[in-house]
C-alpha cells in the first residue's frame, strides 16, 4: 500500500465502532471522505476501544462490527490502494498518547464537552444537565472518550480532521490538549500539529422516528446494506407531520421528518414539487413515505452490488486491515519518538 504525498497535509478520520454504518454516516462523513481521499494522505480508524466504551459486557461482537464497517467504507468508493483503514486496540501507541494526554487534562474540560453529555444521556448516564448527576453509572472509558479521541488524531500526525456538526466540540478539546502539550514540552516547537475541523454542510439527519440519533437498536435508521424490503419497511414507519392526520389535510413539510430525508436526498426540482403538494393536501403521507423508500433503494442497491465481491472475499479485507493497521503502527512509534523526547523520558 503506497503513502500518498501530498503538501496538502494529513487526515485522520473514523467510526466509532458500534454497527452498521448509515445513511447518517453516509451524507455526514462517508461522502467526504471518498472525496477528499484522493487529495490527502488518509488513515481511517475504526475505534473498536471507543465502542467498547458503551459495549464493554459483549467484546465479542467486535469482530464483526469491524468486518461490517470495513464492508460499509469499501461499498461506498473509500480505496485501500491510497488510503490506510486501521484498527484503534492494535495500535498501542493511542493507548499510550491517551495516558499522556490524560496527565494535564482536567476533569471540567470533559464534564463541560456537550458532545460527550448528549451521548451520556442517550445511554442513560446522566439524569439532569451536569455529567456529574450520573457519577456513579459512568465508566472512566466512557468519561475519558474525548481524550482517547484526541489521541486518535494526532498518533498520526494529522492535521485535517473531517466531521459532523455534532463532533467539533470534541475537535475543539483536542486542538486545547494538544496546544497545552505543546506549551508544556515544546520549547517553543510544534512537536505535534494542531488538527483542523472540516465540517461537511450536510444538516445532521435525525432518526426516521424523530430522534436525534440513529441506531440499530431503535429500528430508526437505513444501513447501507439494508435490503430493499428493510428500507421500506423503516421508511413506512417514520414520523411526518402530526397535524396532518387525514390524507388530504394540509400538511407542514418543514416539521415532517420524511421531507427532511427528501431534502437531502431527492432531486432538488422534486422536492419542490412534494413541498408544494404536501402543503394543498394533495399528497398523503403514504405516498410520500413510498415516493421516499424508493429514492433510498436507488441510492443504497448499487452499495450493495459494491459490497457483495468483498464480502466473498473476506481474507482480502483482513488483509486490508492488516496493511493499513501496520503503517499506522509505525506512525504512531514515530510520534511516541518525538513525544518522549520532548517530554524528556526518552531515557536511554
């Protein structure tokens, strides 16, 4: 696998480990990513040690998640001929940037991060507003996540960091830890670059139910491998207006979660059309929903036609990681390197 030079820096970006990939990671980051892959020396981390941080009783689901995230990233267009898809636990030296990074990060930069609260209260760890009113449900993995992140991004060296809306504020701890780092140890150096944001302008898409977040679990999202009659099953239960209880009452597509799908990803010359029609009542939910499954279908079948030769060749994508995990291994020692010796506790 050949590095790509490029003096156009460096990009870390990745999944947290938890399952399928989405429609929600498709238009937030997946696309980006194969657009920018070709412009950027690129390592794509799948952070299994991050979901294990909510899934820490049932380790052994790992190694299919990351068999089926690895499918997902190869299915829509990432290429490990230029690109280096890595795997977080066999990388040491991210465990080891976290500990450091964890020596001068104070405990309020975590209990303030507002990414970090909402995830705490999606999993039921925090019952008010402050992360300390579920003291006693959280782990140190889960607390410790924007650290561990941080590591995540700079083991490499990167300086370009592709993301949702959502994940600045993570971005934004990670750029204080690593100037405090620098501060502290760099006689005036850079030893490690401050990493940069790339925000897509793509808005966050809800659950098709209406809830802020997508998951297997709530029967809420579209997988990119879903099937044609799971697409149209999910789609057929998602929230639209709930005014518009009869099929030809006028209905309010700015509040309807289904014409927000259409938004992002019906013709825009459509889209007019099914705002207008849903207005004079002349479309009913029904038919939107279906008008919706099927823009989904067109757009997640050829994934899945993509998908299907490497899911028959399953010791090529081990192979791929492998690759990829072996030069970001090698990063890493080389930022360990420069980090001990800027700590001075390079001993011999």
């Amino acid at each position: 696998m050949e590095q790509q030079k490029n003096s156009r820096g460096r990009i870390l970006t990745g999944d947290r480990s938890t399952g399928r990939l989405h429609l929600g990671h498709y238009v937030g980051t997946l696309l980006n990513r194969v657009k920018l892959q070709r412009e950027y020396d690129t390592f794509i981390l799948i952070a299994d040690i991050q979901g294990l941080s909510t899934h820490w009783e049932h380790p052994e689901i790992m190694p299919d998640v990351i068999r089926q995230v690895t499918l997902d990233y190869l299915a829509v267009g990432i290429d490990p001929e230029i690109c280096n898809i890595c795997v977080q636990s066999m990388i040491p030296q991210i465990a080891e940037l976290s500990v450091i990074y964890g020596l001068f990060t104070r405990m309020n930069k975590l209990r303030h991060n507002p990414t970090l609260k909402t995830e705490a209260k999606q999993y039921g760890y925090m019952t008010g507003d402050d992360l300390m009113t579920g003291f006693d449900r959280l782990t140190y993995g889960f607390f410790g996540y924007p650290i561990s992140q941080a590591a995540d991004i700079t083991f490499v060296r990167a300086n370009l960091v592709p993301v949702g809306g959502d994940q600045v504020p993570h971005i934004e701890l990670c750029r204080d830890i690593v100037g405090k780092f620098n501060q502290l140890y760099g006689k005036g150096k850079e030893i490690i670059p401050l990493p940069s944001a790339l925000v897509g302008d793509v808005p966050r898409l809800k659950g098709l139910d209406g809830q802020s977040s997508m998951g297997k679990s709530l029967g809420n999202a579209i997988h990119l491998s879903d099937d044609d009659k799971t697409i149209e099953k999910t789609v057929m239960k998602a929230i639209t207006d709930p005014q518009k209880i009869r099929k030809n009452d006028p209905g309010r597509p700015e509040v309807c979660n289904v014409f927000a799908y259409h938004r992002v990803f019906t013709p825009p010359d459509e889209v007019e059309q099914i705002a207008c029609e849903c207005r004079k009542g002349t479309l009913g939910c029904v038919a939107d929903k279906q008008r919706l499954a099927q823009v989904l279908k067109d757009l997640v079948r050829p994934l899945r036609e993509r998908r299907a030769p490497w899911e028959a060749r399953p010791d090529d994508v081990i192979d791929i990681l492998l690759k990829g995990t072996a030069i970001a291994r090698n990063e890493g020692a080389q930022t360990m390197a420069l980090v001990k010796e800027a700590m001075s506790i390079k001993y011999w």
